[in-house]
C-alpha cells in the first residue's frame, strides 16, 4: 500500500514504464530526456510511494519483479487514458507521443518509406520508434504494451488476445550473385539441388525465413552451413559477391535485380508467396496517431484484391489460430 498521502504522478509512471520496456535505467534517461540520476530518483520514488521493489539490480542487468510487472500492465493503461485526453484537445499538428512498431526490415525499408513520410507531415510531434520484428516475444510485448503495433511476412500466427489484419501478399525470390552456379543453370531446378549450398539468412525478417526452412526440411535437403545476418542491407552486400543464396522478398531486391547484381534462381516450385499482416492487442487502445499511421499502411501497402485473396487463404489454412480482422483494407 503507498503511504498515507502520497501521490503517484504521472511523470513517474512514464519513466517506468521506459526502464520496463528497455530494462535499463540508461536508455530509460536518453527516451525521457532525463539524468540517469533523476531516473533512479523517480524509480525510487515510486518503489516508497507502493511500498514494493519495481527492479531488482543483478549486477550490470535489470529485471522486473513480479510488483513491476503487475504495475507495467496497469502503468500502460494509465499512460494511454492520458494520451487519449491529451489527443482530443490537441490537433493533428500538436499531437505528441510515441510509436513503437515493430516490423521486418525490408518491409520498413522498401514498402513503407513514402507512407511514414507522409505521416512525418501530418504529426511532425510523435516520435515513431521501428524495432526489427521477430516472432519471439511478440504477443508479450502486445499484450504488455511494449510494442505499440506489429506487421509479419508469415501464412500464419498464433494470435491469442490479438487482432490480426491481413493487408496484401509479398512474392519472396530465391536469389543469388548472376555468376553463382545456379543462376547460370539454363533450366529451373528442384530443391535438391541447394544440397550443401551456403544459404545466407536474416535474422530480422525470420518469419518467412521459417517457412523456407521448413520447406528445405519437408524435401530433405542439407544445405550446407548458414549465415546469419541482423541486418537485411548487409546480408544483400554479401549475395552480391557471390557468398550463396538467399530467399527474400521481391521488392527488397527489385534495385539489384535491375541493375544486374543480384538474379532471380529458376526454381522449380509454385509462386512462393506470404501474407502482409498487421498486428495489435485486442485491448489496445487505437489513438488517433496510431489509427492515422494504420490507415496510411492499409493504402500503401495493400489493394483490395491482394488483401481479400490473403484473408481468404489464412481462413483456409490457420482457422483456429489466427484472427483475421473483418475490416477493409484499403481506406481509398
């Protein structure tokens, strides 16, 4: 119980819930704008006013007690009715706050550029926060509010307590350095014959990298070791001088294929194809910056016919794990 008179403020909430999500009092002060001092001050604080440990300190690592992760839930809440207030009296122009998103990189990179600066022209006062999405962790992070909003290159997604909008599809390639064996092959080829080949991988688009390998494993073929890269940029760079290969989606590799550095590998398989799904908990609250930046995503990112035909072979293939939310997906 807090004491006798104490008043939990706000303020202290939100550098709470900062250290919550980074789970470090550093990065918490460069999010705030605050000394890392007067982090442990307000952290303190709110420990004497609740008359219980938020963190415990093992060394160098900060880690939530079970107090501080039943505040964390409540604290988002609280931190959200006050974002809700603050956007009905503020306009487009003044609204503030922060978005953090968590989406594959060449996604972010190829497919979202020309909608985030549109959405930097209406809300030049909201901080939008993209982390690299991995299917680990992510209904947590949902649910505990941590991340704001998710998209996934997937066929399917074990959605729990989420709501799952299916946007469009994305056409993945398997792609290689023009001068690698493969790509001088004139005819298309099985999946045999990545036998014992290099395959390189990116660790920050692992969704459609999963299928792939359960692809490889279903066909029995032993590929030989695998690189992995955490950034999609790097891993391209490598392709290009003819390391191994690749499964990517098209539009991230439309520039090499052009210019001649990367080619398309004659695989002898049907159209490779995974969904583009949006992400959210149930229970979120949709602020009119976070609603203003989905729309923007439906229109940028799907068509009516791509975002129908993807809702109806999740339906078909995921019925009892994945919700697919009812609603259009192009605001035109």
């Amino acid at each position: 119980m807090p004491h006798p008179g104490a008043l939990m403020e706000l303020r202290d909430l939100r550098t709470f819930v900062a250290v919550a999500r980074h789970l470090s009092f550093h990065r918490a002060a460069q999010e705030v704008h605050a000394a890392q001092s007067t982090i442990s001050t307000r952290i303190a604080s709110l420990e004497d006013e609740l008359q219980a440990r938020l963190f415990e300190r093992l060394g160098r690592r900060v880690v939530l007690t079970e107090a501080g992760k039943r505040l964390q839930h409540m604290a988002i809440k609280l931190l959200d009715l006050e974002d809700e207030a603050r956007a009905w009296v503020a306009g487009a122009s003044q609204a503030r706050g922060m978005l953090t998103i968590r989406v594959p990189e060449s996604l972010c990179a190829w497919r979202m550029g020309r909608a985030i600066r549109q959405y930097r022209e209406t809300y030049p006062h909201v901080q939008l926060r993209f982390i690299s999405c991995t299917v680990e962790g992510l209904e947590d992070d949902l649910r505990q509010g941590v991340t704001d909003l998710a998209f996934l290159m997937a066929d399917s997604v074990r959605a729990g307590d989420l709501l799952v909008e299916a946007l469009g599809v994305e056409e993945l390639v398997l792609v290689a350095a023009p001068t690698h064996r493969l790509a001088q092959r004139g005819e298309p080829f099985g999946l045999d014959a990545l036998s014992g080949e290099t395959l390189l991988l990116c660790t920050a688009d692992c969704a459609y990298r999963r299928l792939f390998e359960a692809m490889l494993a279903q066909a029995e073929v032993e590929t030989g070791a695998c690189l992995e890269f955490s950034s999609a940029a790097s891993m391209r760079g490598c392709l290009r001088n003819g390391t191994g290969v690749s499964i990517l989606p098209t539009s991230a590799v439309q520039e090499d294929l052009a210019a001649g550095n990367l080619a398309v590998l004659p695989l002898d398989l049907p159209t490779f194809e995974v969904a583009l799904l949006m992400l959210h908990h149930k229970n979120k609250w949709i602020s009119p910056q976070l609603a203003a930046f989905m729309a923007l995503m439906r229109e940028e990112l799907a068509t009516p016919s791509s975002a129908s035909a993807a809702r109806q072979r999740l339906d078909q293939q995921m019925p009892t794990t994945l919700n697919v939310k009812d609603t259009p997906c192009c605001s035109k």
